[in-house]
C-alpha cells in the first residue's frame, strides 16, 4: 500500500513517517508541507492512503480531503491532528479515521487495521467489477467480457433497442406508452404491446444469463433498469470530459480518457432517441481533443498532438475547429505536402457532401500556412 503524508510541520511528517517504518507493507511515497504539493503528487502517482494534517496554512485539511476525492474516491484518507473539535467534519468527508496528536502507538495501531480492512475490501470490490462484463455505448452497443469478447447476440434489433434505452435512462421509471411509442411507433397498440412484454422477457433473461448486477423491474405500470453493473464506456468518459473541463483531470488522466471515444454514441445504430445524448458526448471529445493538443504542442510534443488531432479528425471530418487543428500541427511539423492535401480535401469533403464552400475565414487561415510553409514568416493558432 502507498501512502503520502501532508502536515505543515516538519518534525509531525517526521514522527509520523518513523511509526509507519514499522508497517512492512505501508510505502511512504511522499511527505510535504502543504496540500497543494500532495495534490500535485496524487495527480501522478496512484496512492491509497493519505495522511492529512486538519490544520494548515493556504488549504485546509477539509478542502483538501474534498480535492483528493475529487481526484479519487477509492482513496483513503486519516486525519492526524492536535484538535479533537474536527472529528465531526472529518467524518462528514468520508475519513477513515481520526488520530490525535501527539499519536498513541496502540492508537495507531488500530488504525492500520482499520486501513488494510478497508483497503482490502476495496480490492476484493475492484476485483469482483474487472470480472463482470462491460458495457460500451461509444461505437455501438455491446456488452462484452473483460477480455474483449461480446457476449450477447441479440434475438432481434427491437430488443437491443429497448435496452440501448433503458440503459440510457437506467435509474428513471418510464412509462410503458414512452417505450412503445419510442420504440415501436408505428405499431398499433395491441401489437406493440406484446412486443415490448417479449423485448422484456429477453432482457431480463440476457441479465439473468450474462451475471450483469442489474434489474429490470415493473411497478406502476412502469419499468426501471437499475443496478452497479451499468455503467458505461460512455459515462465514464461524460464523467472525465466534465472533470477535464473543471480542471480537475490531470493531462495524463485526460489522455487515459480520451482513449475510451472510440466512436460516436450508439453511432452503427443511429437511434433518433440517442441523438442529443450523441452530440453532447462528441462535444466533450472535441473540448478534451483541442485541451490536449494545446497542451501537448506548448510542451513541445508536436508529433503527438498530430497524431492526436489526425485521430480526431479522422472520426469527426466536418468540425472546422479540428480541421484547422490539423493544419497547424502540419505546418509546425514542416510537412507541407501534407498540409495541402489535407487542406484541399477539407475543401472538397465540403464540395462533394454539401455542394457548398468552406467558410472564407477557413479559406484564407489555410491559405496563409500553406503560404508561410515556404519561407513567408510565422504563423498564429488562434485565428
């Protein structure tokens, strides 16, 4: 287990520090004086324990609990303090424990007990998850092993359907006239009826067969899907887009992230219903695409945020935005052979789709990097 301490004083980091030599199985990996620091840490190293200090100067040991949940839950936190008066707050932050200073031995010990039960638990939990199969929504719907096998070939298109939708709205009670009207239109009511009591008896016999942790319940003349075993590739990914766009994710978090976009919301189904849920998502990857290629091209990492911005434009052709992304990274990298390629098929993806021009600010911004590539002067990013 690794662990950080983050204590303003220096001789608290250095006692606390000698008491954990004793716990062979405790890696001190970092001690500091300020939470700023422990968080810059957290960023980049994974650690299950932290040991936090209630009272210091600039972040208080509360906010500070706050921001490294933010960054994992899964981490354990114990705050080690010369004032009894927090516990209540410290306990309302989801601490695992609170230790007084100066620290009792005995005290203390019963606190490693504590974290590797804990800690231990988690494991098992983490485990049992990695087991289960996995649910992806980005590219299409599947529900797959952990090795990558799908596992559920669907009776019908009707069926996959039904449960792409309650898997999106997984949690809410809907109305069995929403789902035949969402997905059985043109049925007349009697027939769609009997449809949707069939669709149901597959997907609860699909849960039953395939260990998934959910349910599929009817109450109030309503059906709820619920359960731990639903989260999808595509929450995971809205989650760490949002936490990116609060600054909340570290560049290599946001990297790890980005790879889950691996294609658009349930985009080889093409529902109608899944199609506001689809633009949000492919907001998200454009906003974590463009922070991370700016990111990358300021620390001098020009090849990857190519490579990065190709992919992008690869599975989202008609943003503007990426395309003139594109056109910067080839220009920076000197490759004006390719940069004319690339921008005269923009301009012709536009022709060829649309019958239309691309816009004139486009035009004359790819027309100045495909003059300055051969010696005219330099060129800004940000027209």
């Amino acid at each position: 287990m690794r662990a950080i301490l983050i204590d303003d004083e220096k001789h608290a980091l250095l006692q606390l520090k000698w008491m954990l030599e004793e716990a062979t199985d405790i890696e001190v990996t970092g001690a500091y004086q300020t939470a700023a620091e422990g968080l810059s840490h957290l960023a980049e190293q994974r650690t299950e324990i932290v040991f936090l200090d209630m009272e210091m100067p600039g972040m208080s040991g509360l906010e500070a609990a706050e921001a490294i949940h933010s960054l994992d839950r899964a981490i354990q936190i114990v705050f080690v303090t010369a004032y009894s008066s927090y516990a209540v707050e410290a306990f309302e932050v989801n601490a695992l424990d609170y230790v007084l200073k100066p620290i009792d031995p005995a005290r203390f010990a019963k606190t490693l007990v504590r974290l590797r039960e804990s800690i231990g638990k988690s494991a098992s939990v983490r485990q049992e998850e990695q087991e289960r199969p996995e649910m992806e929504m980005l590219g299409q719907l599947s529900i797959v092993e952990p090795g990558g096998r799908r596992i559920v070939k669907w009776r019908t298109l009707k069926v996959k359907e039904l449960f792409a939708y309650l898997l999106q709205h997984r949690g809410l009670r809907l109305s069995r006239d929403v789902l035949m009207e969402e997905i059985w239109p043109s049925f007349d009511l009697d027939k769609a009826l009997v449809h949707l009591h069939t669709a149901v008896y597959q997907i609860r016999r699909m849960l039953r067969e395939t260990g998934i942790n959910a349910a599929l319940e009817f109450s109030l003349e309503s059906y709820r899907l619920h359960g731990d075993g639903l989260v999808t590739d595509a929450d995971r990914f809205q989650q760490a887009a949002d936490a990116a766009a609060e600054g909340r994710l570290s560049d290599s978090e946001a990297a790890t992230a980005w790879e889950l976009y691996c294609g658009h919301y349930l985009d080889k189904e093409d529902y109608p219903w899944a199609k506001a849920r689809k633009e949000k998502l492919l907001q998200g990857y454009m906003s974590l695409t463009l922070q991370l290629t700016a990111s990358e091209r300021a620390s001098g990492a020009v090849k990857s945020a190519l490579r990065r911005i190709r992919r992008a434009c690869e599975l989202y052709p008609y943003s503007e935005r990426l395309a003139k992304e594109l056109l910067i990274g080839l220009f920076e990298n000197g490759e004006t052979e390719e940069l004319r390629r690339s921008y005269d098929s923009y301009c012709e993806l536009f022709e060829e789709e649309w019958g239309i021009r691309t816009t004139a600010p486009f035009r004359a911004y790819g027309q100045r990097l495909l003059d300055r590539s051969v010696g005219e002067g330099d060129v800004s990013g940000n027209d």
